[in-house]
C-alpha cells in the first residue's frame, strides 16, 4: 500500500478512536504508527490530516448540521 494511502488509513482509525474513546489524539497516532510504521513523509502527512481535522471539527459539525438535518451528529 502507498504512504500516503496507509496515512489516510491510519488518520481514519486515529480519529475514529478519538470520536468513539476520546482518547488524546496525539497518543493515539504515536500508537498506531508504532503497530504500523511507514516512512516520514506518511507520518507528516497523517499527524497533519489529524490536526487539521481536530482544529476544524466544530465547523464541519455546523456544515454537517446544516446540510443534513435529517442525519443528528449524535446518530452518525
């Protein structure tokens, strides 16, 4: 699998378990790259998808609120 694609997979189970457990986000992904180690590049490349993605949370939530009223935050 390429780095960057096994990035994506690790952002994915990173943020999953950190929406489902609340575990620190940062411990998280130290924790799946050591399960799943790939090159510097993935490493960056998912630690700043993981960022991103906590930083901007609450304004995905409201766009997700405001275009899919039919699907609660709490449902999905």
């Amino acid at each position: 699998m390429k780095t960057r694609r096994r990035a994506r997979r690790v952002t994915l189970e990173t943020l999953y378990e950190y929406d489902i457990a609340n575990h620190p986000p940062g411990e998280i992904l130290q924790q799946r790259l050591e399960d799943q180690p790939m090159e510097k590049a993935g490493v960056d490349f998912a630690a700043h998808l993981v960022q991103g993605t906590i930083e901007h949370l609450e304004e995905m939530d409201m766009l997700i609120s405001r275009y899919a009223p039919e699907w609660p935050l709490d449902q999905m």
